[in-house]
C-alpha cells in the first residue's frame, strides 16, 4: 500500500548523515522553498527500502555518517548513497496520494528544530492533500492554529508559543507577534460577513474574499484568539 518493501532492520542511532537534495529530481514540489540548499540533516534512524515500480524515491536522498573528529578527518567518504529517505506514491483515481518517510522525520524536527525539515514535513503534507487545506494562517513566531466549522460560522483558533519557555512549560512572560494573516476557505461558496469577529478580544476585523477563499488580517496577537466568520444562510448563485 505504500510503495515500499523493507529491506533490512532499522539502522541507527546515526551521528553526522546528512541528506543530499536532488533539485532536478523534484517531481512533486517537495523541496519547494529550499531552492538554494543542496545538502541538510539526516535523520538519526533509518529504513532501508526498496521502492515499488511507481513510487519515486529520488528527490532526497541518504548521504552515510562520517567521522566529525579531527577536523583533517570530517569528510564524507561515500558521498551520496543513493538510498531514498522519503518515498513518493500517487495511485490511480481515487487511490489517493502517499507519503512515506525512511527514518524518524518527526521525532527529529521534534529534537533539533530544524527549519528545512519543518518546510519538507509541511511540503509533504500539501503534496499528499492538495487543495484540502480548510484554512492557512502567515506571519511571524510560531503559531499554533485550529480550523473549526460550526452551523453558522468558521473559526480559526490561534495560540501564540513564540517564546524561549515554549518547550519548558511554565511560560514566564507572554511574548506578543506581529500581525496574523488568517485566511478560510468557504464552503459551497456561501456568503461571508463583511466583518469577522475576535471572540477573545472582541474586535472585529474586515473581511476580503478572494474566490472560494476569504481573509481578515489580525493586527497582533499575545496569547490566544478565535476569530469567526460568519455565514450566511443564502448561498451564492
């Protein structure tokens, strides 16, 4: 079901492997927003696999662990591997589309932080979901966001854990971010409230719409807000 056969046992815990970025191989947008980095981390477990006929495996690939000391040793010696690290699978109608990754990609960013393994996860979430995504929010810090439908209304639910305790719970200071670009996508095209409403702080904020899409612009945001877009009862012809 996945386009992957096992090939051997895991392998791991690797130290210094990297991942080689194959740009030109880039069937699926996966490294969409990573056009100038030709080499990242590797995760520090592994699978090897053998891809089915029809996955693609060669977008990202396995570069093995080398020595990191002495500095006159810190070297590749093999290079790139070859062996995928994230396997690739789009069946036919309604087979749907998989993604499915070698080694421990979420652990990983979990441990490091890596930014480029943020953008791949994300890149193979859209990939395998395209045009699923109920609703988007852009601007600065780290924001968590929850869509919600209810009977006359869509919300977005946004937590602000852009600060140096986020992982450390308790937080000692709340940290406010810059302004939160929260965008929905409406259904059966109904019609939007010129104005959505802040249900924590009690604003309101206009409303754009762009097709199936509407958006309302959040100045700032310190800890928690909803913002909620009301529907109304007539569809649009």
């Amino acid at each position: 079901m996945l386009g992957v056969t096992q090939r051997g046992p895991i392998i791991g815990p690797l130290t210094h492997a990297y991942a080689q970025l194959h740009h030109d191989r880039d069937q699926h947008g996966l490294l969409t927003g990573l056009e100038e980095t030709e080499v990242t981390l590797g995760t520090d477990y592994f699978v090897p696999v053998q891809p089915a006929a029809g996955t693609h495996g060669t977008t990202l690939t396995l570069i093995p662990p080398y020595p990191t000391y002495p500095p006159e040793e810190a070297f590749t010696r093999t290079g790139d591997s070859g062996l995928p690290l994230v396997l690739l699978t789009e069946g036919g109608a309604g087979a749907g589309r998989r993604v499915f990754w070698t080694g421990n990609v979420d652990a990983f960013f979990m441990a490091t932080n890596a930014p480029d393994f943020s953008r791949l996860l994300r890149n193979s979430i859209e990939w395998a979901f395209p045009g699923e995504q109920p609703a988007q929010v852009s601007g600065p810090g780290l924001i968590e966001m929850h869509p919600y439908r209810q009977a006359q209304n869509l919300q977005v639910h946004l937590v602000n854990f852009t600060n140096p305790d986020t992982w450390r719970a308790p937080v000692h200071d709340l940290l406010p971010v810059g302004q939160q670009t929260v965008r929905v996508r409406v259904p059966n095209n109904a019609s939007v409230a010129p104005e959505a409403r802040c249900l924590v702080s009690g604003r309101t904020l206009p409303v754009a719409r762009s097709g199936q899409w509407v958006e309302a612009v959040l100045p700032e945001l310190l800890d928690h807000e909803i913002v909620a877009f009301d529907l109304a009862e007539q569809t649009r012809q």
